[in-house]
C-alpha cells in the first residue's frame, strides 16, 4: 500500500519514451489546486491496465503538471478472480452511484447495468452520466490503490444480459426469496462470477423463470431484506473475500 497520491491516467498522457506523464485537466486542478502539489513531490500514477508509475513532479505550470517517472511496477494487488457485476439501475442516481464506487474499491473488473420489470429508470444513460460515472470509477480505482480500470457499459436490457451471459461460468443472482446462503465461492477453483443484483421492486415471477430456466444460481444473504447497493457491495466482499 502506497502513501503518497495515488492517481489514475489515460494511457496516452503516459510517454513511455521520454519517461514522462502529463497530468492535466481535472486531475492537474486537484493536485495542484487542491493538493498544493509542487514540483519536486512525489505520487504514483496507473493507467488503468495494470502498470503502476511511482513519479516526481518536475514541472507544475498554469495548465498541467509533467511527472518523471522513477519507478515503474506491474499488477499489483489485483484480484485473480474477475467479477462482473450486473445491476438494475436505481432510482436513486446517488445510490447506484454508492454502489458503483464500492464495487470498484472492492475488485470487481466489469459494471453492466441492466434494465428489469421493475427498474424505475428506463432509458440508456447520456453521455453526460456516462462521463460522471466514468470519473466516479477512475476516482474509486485511485483511492482504492488499484491498478486496473474497471469497465463501464451502458444499458442492456433484461433479455440481452441472459443472452449474452449464456456461456458464461458461475452466475450467480441474489434473490431475497432464496433458501441457499451458503458460500457463493462454492467453486474455489473458478476465476470467473458473474453476479446479478436486482432493482429495489425486486425481479418480476417472468424474470425469476426466466433466470431459473437459463441455470443461474439463486442465492440469499440472509434473513435481512437489504437495499439493492446494500446486497452488491456484501455479495462482492463474499465473492472476493479481501
């Protein structure tokens, strides 16, 4: 675990051949505006595909700040398991928000929202949310110290994520009607889940049939009826078991 700041940056401000990283934009206005970062301090940099920069400031101007890089490290910390996480969206944007945030400090490698029966929101997010999301992501893969950038993907609905995740090992969708709480890494030799979290109405009898008849595996936390952000950040530390 590192110390210093720890920051998340697109690939290409990272110029491998100069030995430099460009830090500019919303990340230069918090180091240098916020942080009060000066030239001569030190940070650690990753680009989201698993390399880790330890970094000098060595030049902090009215636009950008440029890092040396001293040090550069590999996959550090990241969990051998890769989870995907498909959730309803929330009509509390704040929550889903909550939720996407945690399951990023927790590990999970890809989000896909899905569109239920009982999903409030109906639309395809804008661009404009898609971006806020995006920071919210690279923001959580900072502060959690990871070195990859979990994937975010827009809204399929229903029919498509049965589709999609037909081949796919280890489904597992946690149903609050379900009698099996037992571990959801029955599998220890696995290194995929595919977790599937619910809306706050819960899925419809169609989705249940529909989830049963294509072999997901039902499973409850418990006897508590938990919040949908509630039921995904427990069933990833499970999952992920950190």
């Amino acid at each position: 675990m590192y110390k210093m700041e720890y920051y998340c940056i697109s690939v290409e401000k990272i110029n491998i051949e100069t030995n430099e990283i460009i830090v500019d934009g919303d990340d230069y206005r918090h180091l240098s505006k916020v942080l009060r970062k000066k030239e001569g301090d030190t940070l650690v940099i990753t680009d989201g595909k698993l390399n880790i920069y330890e970094c000098r400031i060595i030049l902090n101007d009215a636009k950008k700040i440029i890092c040396r890089i001293e040090e550069k490290k590999y996959n550090l910390y990241e969990p051998e398991i890769n989870v995907t996480l498909f959730t309803a969206p929330l009509k509390n944007i704040s929550r889903f928000e909550f939720a996407m945030e945690k399951a990023v400090e927790l590990g999970v490698k890809k989000i896909q929202p899905v569109l239920t029966e009982h999903t409030i929101v109906k639309n395809k997010f804008s661009k404009v949310k898609m971006e806020r999301f995006g920071n919210i992501i690279k923001r959580a893969t900072g502060q959690s110290q990871r070195c990859f950038l979990p994937e975010l993907e827009n809204v399929i609905s229903f029919s498509e994520m049965i589709e999609m995740t037909e081949n796919k090992k280890n489904r597992i969708v946690m149903y609050e009607f379900s009698n099996d709480n037992e571990d959801v890494t029955k599998d220890k030799s696995s290194d995929e889940y595919n977790l599937l979290i619910g809306p706050e109405g819960g899925f419809s009898k169609g989705e249940v049939n529909c989830l049963s008849e294509a072999r997901w595996t039902f499973k409850s936390l418990g006897e508590r009826k938990l919040r949908a952000e509630t039921a995904a950040i427990v069933s990833l530390y499970k999952i992920l078991q950190i």
